[in-house]
C-alpha cells in the first residue's frame, strides 16, 4: 500500500492485472510477463478457479511468465532487519514453492530508494544467480555508465574470495517506467509506451504522443527505437540489451495489453526482417536476458569473472535530482518504525516456544487439545504482516495517513495474537503435571505485563495485584545465550517479596511509579531485579505480599525551578532540589557518569578501569527545512542549515534516582522526556547506558528532532553505521556534499573511533544517522513537515505520535 491499502489496491488494480495477464499470454506465445510480490499474487491465487492455475502453472514452464525475486513484497533495504527481511522472503518462496513448484532465480527491485548489499548477500544464499537494481544516485549512475561498469559482480565487505559474488544489472537512468528506459531520450521513449496513445487517460509530458504503429510508420518508428536502443546499449560491454516495458499498476485494463504487444511485436517484426539492420529484438523475461547476457559475456566458462568488474558497498544515500537526498525516510514514522522492531521480537519469540509446545504436546492424549492449527495460523499471518510491512512504502513511512494506520492496525493485531500463541505455548511448557493440562479459550493460564491498548499508543505495563498466596511471574530468554538481565514490573503493593526459579529469595529495588515528573501512584510500584535465564530458558518467579519487606527502595532528587515543599512521601525519601551548577552524579563498578545540574543532561564519564574521563555530551537540536520551493518531505531530508540547539526558557524539571539495581536521571523538556539509566549488574548490561527518549512533536512545524553526542574521540570524519542489523559499513562526512547526504541509514547501531576508544550508540529502531563533527554521533528522532516533497505521495508527515526512541550507549576501549 502506498497511496491506497493493499486490499484497495488488490480490488481496484491487481487483481485486473493478473486476470487479464493469463488472457493475453495465451493469446501469443511470444509474450512474456514478470511479477514480483507474492503478497498480491496469492491473494489472487485463492479467489481463482483450477483451469486458471493450471493455465497459469503452464504459462511459468512454458516461459512465458515468470516470478522475479518471489518475495511477500520488495523490501524496503535501509530500514529493514535481517530478520524481517528473511521473513518475507521465506514466506514468498514456501508459498511458490508449495502452491507452483517454482523457485525464482533472478532479484528485481526497482523501487526501493537506495540498496543493500545485504539483500544481495541473502539473494545469493538463497541460491539466486543474477539480481538488478534502479535507485541509485544520479552521480554514481553516470560514473558507472562512463566506465560501463553497470553490470557488475556485487561482493561482500568481508569476502577474501569470491564466493559471495552475484551479477548484478543497475539501471542507467532516472526511473523504471517506459519513458526512462529504452533509452536516454524520454520524450523518444515516452512515444513508446502505447498506453499514451492520444484519447487515453495517461500522456507524454515532453508534449510528443505515441503513434499506432502501421504499415506506413512501421520503417521511420523502428528506426527511432532503435536508436535509443544502440544508445543504451553503448553504456553497457555486451551486445544484449534490456528494455523493460511497465510501470506501476500498469496492464490492468485488456487494452493496454493489446495496445502495448501489439504494437512492440510489429516493431519487433519489421526490425527482425531486416538483416541489414543487425538487431534481433523480442519479449523476454528477466531470466531471458540474464541467460542471454551470460552466454554472451562468456560466463559459466573457467576464465569468465574478469569480463565484469567486481565492487563492493552499498548504494546509500540515494539522490534522484539535484541535492535532493533520501534521507528523510530513514526516520519518518519512526513510531512504526519502533513497532516493526516489537512484532519481530514477538514473532521469534513465539516461533521458538510453538515449536517446542508442539513437541511436548504430541506426547500424550491429554495434551492433543492445544490448539496447534489455530496457533500456526496466527503464526503465519504474523509473518505475512511483518513481510508486508517490510514493503519500501510501510516501515519507510511514506504512504498515506490512513495506509499507515492500516498497516499498523496489521502490526498491532499480530501482537495480540502473538502474544496468544506464547501464552498457549509457555502454559503447556510450564506444567510439572502433564495431565493437569486443559486448555480454556475464555480464561487464558497465563498473562502478559506489557499492554498495548492501541495500534498507536505506548505500552504500559500491568499491575498485579499481590496476595500472601504467590503470583506467578513467567520471565522467557528468546536468545542463545544465557543472560543476567534487569527485569521490572508493576506490584500494587511495596511490600513484596521474591523467589527464584529454585525458591531462593532474590535482591530487588522498589521504584516509584510516576504520573508525570513529580507525582507518584500509590496504587502501583515498580520492582525490579537481575533475572538469570539459561539460553531459551523459561523461568518461573513467584511474587507474594509479606508483612514487612527487605527490599531496597529508590531514593529520589527532583531538581526543579521552584521547589515547592511538599509533605513528605509516606514511602520514598524525596528530596527537592533547586536546579543548579552543581553536577548530578550516577555510579556502578564500571563508570561514574557527571550529569549537568541545569540541564539533566550527561557530560562526562569515567572509565574506572584505566581512570580516564571522557567528554561525552548529550544535547537535543532542531532542524528546520529550507526557504526554498523545494522543502523536506516523507522523503527528502532538505534542511536550513546546521541544526539549531534545543533552547528551553526555564531549565528543565530532573528526577534522580538512586537504587540497587539502577540509578536514573530523567529530564522533562517540552517535547521529549529523556531517560539515562545506569544498571547495577556485570556484564554488558551495567558497562553501557540505557538511553530512552519519549518524543512529542505534535505541536511543531517543519521541524526535526535530533539528539546529539558530542565526545573527544578523534573520529576524523569516519564513521560505521550497520546495514540491516547484518553488517557494518564505513562512512565518511565529505564536506564538500550538502548536509542531507551525509545522513544514513542506522537499523541497529552507528559507532565512531579513534585508537584509544569506540563509542557506539546501539539503537532499538531504525533511525536517520550522521557525524556531522570530529567525535559527534547524531540521530533524528522525529520530523514533522507540513508539505509534500514531490515525490507522489500527496501529503506531508503530520501524523506523529508519542513516540519511543530507545538506545544503548556502550564506551569501551579498543
């Protein structure tokens, strides 16, 4: 879904498309198609009667049609993780697999803004041969073209030899549809796609209309195509030439395919009777000319990689025209942005504990009532929504208001039910007593903390309510290794104990829950402790009420302009501070961390094992967009300039506080309430910081939200960013390119380095990166812009939600 919902698309659109595509391939058998996404493909598939799939079934054998890459969509490839991006490629090729017997072989993304060399690296292994990309900087284009180097072997950053290679064809031009690709003349070109033909709905912009072919034009029109043709083909080192003749939700209407095959094949015709012309053309699918590029170039022969050069990297950050640079996409919506993250984590979750549920439940009668079909049905729903969303118009953010909303409402249902299918799943695992299993559709065994009470809210946690009997508390480790972790959930009563797994008391610390900066429930607080869980471990806690607790209690300091004396808390020592030059100081084993007095915000740390201080100050921007016609979109990241800092009138309100298993500061600013969290636990948990922004800027205009880390690591304009969650790619800050093109894509991390030191800033969604200055990391955490970008979309980004940016910030030495 982009301007419409998938399903609107499907009704109004696709389905048409695929209707009449088995009509009229049969009708010629020199007639060939591609299709790519399998999302719409099967939905089709199950409306349609079997003489049609057989036909369609024969259609692929015979050739004439064929499913090019065959994944649930075309993956977005800046913004999507590894894991969803597996997801829906799986999901597509089990469905072929299963429903034609097929199995793709050649990669088609056209679309998407930008590309990874991760997505080349999973086609390989997917056993894919041959791939082909479209947008790519205008300026890389034509430096490829001048040393023909267009079609190229795509190899690894890491890979010493060659077994990562996979050929792969860049597009030379400014876009995918007909005009901009039989050659580099698009008023010529736009004469060629007979969908424009005068009368039509659609024209030529350059003013020139097509023209039915016929006897009488059939010479002078051949010709002219085939200028264009020898021209294209001049950029390239071979003699086979690819022409793809389509466009978005083209072919929809049975006169469009009569008007286009009809007229290409007279083309066709009267340039294939002309031996002097030394050109034979004709319909072919994707693998066609791939085939007939590597017989031509000699490939599959002993000698044959070195007719191809060899190049390694990615393709961001993507420029269509002039400095307009994709990079605004890269954070819009990053409220989905962060909910993808959320469904994935659910998904493994579940995928692991139904496969385990469904072992144990096959091993006697009792247990034969889990539910496992309606569980698996869920399951896979979940994945098609993930891959769906995973299209370069979903967890991008750039479609409609109301699309968006759809593919949220998509998300958020996947949660649900997720959740059901571990809540299933963790209750058949948990039982000591086989046979005491019943399953019970109204009153599930078990319940989730975290409640979301909408696709577009925050989740809170639940309360629960403690009695002298024990509550179960049911903590699950997704991951291969065993962890020490920092667990917290809501009690509605301070006095509590807790047991381990193995019935020992464990150590916790007693928070306050927080309604806004200075006031606390007294209906709920926040225990906290280090759970220990083996690798895919489920442990059970057991919370009871007791009549006087050991546990530690959170001390507090709220730092604010004028402290108001309130009575005391009954519970919490609270003390109110005026905010001041005084520093704020947080401390485990690993580091002491100075915070400033005024601001709440972090300055300084010292690593106490080698005793060195490090600048490390954390401070909010703005950045507007430019006077000029052309402004930032959902698309293109066009700023005024350098970001201006986050000036605040009054110094914020500052909450600290001290406790056993953490310490915190919180600073609430107007549009972001910030929160450093320093664990008091070994290993990796306690040696890097939890960084939490909750953004609102719902109230601004044409303004972007970024935070930014300034250090002393002599970064010299490098820096690394991961490419999907996979792989690290170098960057380096040019100045000699506008801002906005040194803005890239961070999935999961972005970190800078000199020799002594490395600071890495570990990132829980996929977010806008730079380093703009020596040892400075900076993230966009939210934009809202009031207009359209010109790019299609129609609209500005303007539905912002609260939302949360989550971070580690991990220092260590080299």
């Amino acid at each position: 879904g982009w301007l419409k919902t998938f399903d609107d698309y499907f009704r109004d659109q696709t389905q048409h498309i695929l209707n009449n595509m088995v009509i009229k391939l049969q009708e010629d058998n020199r007639r060939k198609f591609v299709w790519s996404e399998i999302s719409y493909f099967s939905k089709w598939w199950d409306a349609i009667d079997s003489q049609k799939k057989n036909t369609v079934k024969r259609l692929i054998k015979d050739g004439q049609f064929e499913i090019v890459t065959g994944g649930w969509v075309m993956p977005d490839e800046a913004s999507s993780h590894y894991f969803a991006v597996i997801d829906q490629l799986i999901e597509g090729h089990q469905w072929l697999e299963k429903n034609l017997g097929v199995k793709p072989k050649s990669g088609w993304a056209i679309d998407p803004f930008g590309h990874s060399p991760t997505m080349a690296y999973l086609l390989k292994r997917t056993g894919f041969s041959n791939m082909l990309i479209q947008r790519v900087h205008y300026s890389v284009k034509k430096h490829f073209a001048t040393q023909k180097t267009l079609e190229f072997f795509w190899r690894q950053n890491w890979d010493l030899g060659s077994s990562t290679d996979i050929l792969c064809h860049m597009m030379p031009f400014y876009s995918y549809d007909i005009p901009h690709t039989c050659g580099p003349d698009p008023k010529i070109c736009c004469q060629f796609d007979f969908k424009r033909l005068p009368g039509g709905r659609v024209s030529c912009p350059w003013r020139v209309p097509p023209e039915a072919i016929h006897a009488g034009n059939v010479q002078h029109r051949a010709w002219m195509i085939l200028d264009q043709y020898r021209k294209k083909s001049k950029l390239f080192r071979t003699k086979v030439l690819l022409a793809p003749l389509g466009d978005d939700f083209r072919y929809a209407e049975s006169s469009e395919w009569d008007q286009q095959y009809q007229n290409y094949q007279k083309l066709f015709d009267y340039m294939n009777s002309h031996p002097e012309w030394h050109v034979k053309a004709q319909f072919g699918t994707l693998s066609d000319y791939f085939e007939a590029l590597r017989k031509e170039s000699n490939l599959g022969e002993k000698s044959s990689n070195s007719f191809f050069p060899v190049l390694s990297g990615d393709f961001f950050t993507y420029a269509d025209r002039d400095h307009h640079y994709w990079s605004g996409y890269f954070t819009s919506r990053p409220f989905y942005k962060r909910l993808d993250r959320v469904l994935e984590s659910y998904l493994r979750t579940a995928e692991i504990l139904y496969f385990l549920a469904l072992v144990q439940s096959s091993k006697s009668e009792k247990m034969s009532i889990f539910p496992s079909a309606d569980n698996y049905k869920l399951l896979t729903e979940a994945r098609r929504n993930l891959g769906l969303f995973q299209h370069h118009d979903a967890i991008t953010g750039t479609s409609k208001d109301w699309v968006v909303v759809d593919y949220g409402t998509r998300l958020f249902h996947s949660i649900m039910n997720l959740k059901k299918v571990i809540i299933d799943s963790a209750h058949i695992l948990i039982l000591k007593d086989k046979s005491a299993y019943n399953y019970d559709t109204s009153s599930p065994f078990l319940k989730m903390v975290d409640v979301q009470s909408s696709q577009d809210s925050l989740p809170r946690k639940t309360v629960i309510k403690l009695t002298s009997q024990p509550r179960y508390l049911l903590i699950y480790n997704p991951l291969e290794q065993e962890r020490f972790s920092v667990v917290s959930v809501h009690v509605d009563s301070p006095r509590v104990k807790l047991l381990s797994p193995s019935g020992k008391p464990v150590t916790i610390q007693i928070s306050a829950v927080w309604d806004g900066a200075t006031t606390l429930s007294h209906e709920a607080y926040q225990v906290s402790f280090v759970a220990h869980l083996p690798p895919l471990g489920l442990g059970v806690y057991q919370l009871l009420q007791v009549e006087s607790s050991e546990a530690v209690l959170s001390d507090y300091y709220i730092y604010m302009r004028n402290s108001r004396q309130e009575k005391p808390d009954g519970l919490f020592k609270i003390k109110e501070m005026q905010n001041s030059v005084d520093n704020i100081i947080l401390e485990n084993s690993y580091m002491k961390l100075w915070f400033s007095g005024m601001s709440g915000l972090l300055e300084k740390i010292n690593t106490k094992e080698d005793g060195k201080n490090h600048q490390m100050k954390l401070e909010f921007a703005w950045y507007g967009t430019t006077s000029n016609r052309d402004k930032s979109g959902a698309y293109l990241f066009l700023p005024d300039g350098d970001a201006k800092p986050y000036i605040f009138a009054d110094p914020p309100t500052i909450r600290v506080a001290h406790g056993r298993i953490f310490s915190e500061v919180v600073c609430f600013f107007n549009h972001v309430t910030h929160t450093m969290r320093l664990y008091k636990v070994q290993g990796l948990e306690g040696q890097s910081l939890e960084v939490s922004n909750i953004v609102d800027i719902r109230g601004e205009y044409n303004r972007e939200l970024a935070m930014r880390i300034s250090s002393d690591i002599n970064s010299r304009n490098r820096f690394y960013t991961d490419l999907n969650g996979y792989q690290i790619q170098p960057r380096l800050t040019m100045s000699k390119l506008p801002l906005q093109a040194n803005v890239y894509p961070m999935t999961t991390m972005a970190y800078i380095q000199d020799v002594g030191v490395r600071v890495t800033l570990h990132s829980a969604q996929s977010l806008g990166v730079a380093s703009l200055k020596n040892g400075q990391l900076e993230v966009i955490m939210d934009r809202r812009l009031m207009q359209d970008d010109n790019r299609g979309l129609g609209q500005g980004v303007q539905d912002n939600k609260i939302t949360a940016n989550i971070f580690r910030l991990l220092l260590e030495r080299r």
